[in-house]
C-alpha cells in the first residue's frame, strides 16, 4: 500500500474549467464592457474585409 504523491485525475479538468467560472464570477459591468470589446473586435474585422 504506497501513499504516492500523485495529484487526483480530476484536477486538470477543474483548472480547464477556470476561465469558464471566472465569467461568471464577473460583475455586470465587466461582462458588458468584454462584450463591448468583442463587438468593436467583430465591427473591425467587417471593416476590413470590406474597406
């Protein structure tokens, strides 16, 4: 019966997970300021394209 040291099989998926709790984590501001961010994003890169 050898204790190793070895981490448990789920933890990678729980920090894989992180970025997903953090936005919800997040306050309403936040939320709608990336979603303000990601929209200039797409705005820009239809602008591109078509400019």
């Amino acid at each position: 019966m050898s204790h190793g040291h070895h981490h448990h099989p789920h933890e990678h998926r729980a920090i894989a997970a992180a970025p997903t709790f953090s936005l919800l984590r997040l306050s309403v501001g936040q939320r709608l300021g990336g979603t303000a961010v990601v929209l200039a994003g797409l705005w820009l890169l239809v602008f591109s394209v078509m400019g």
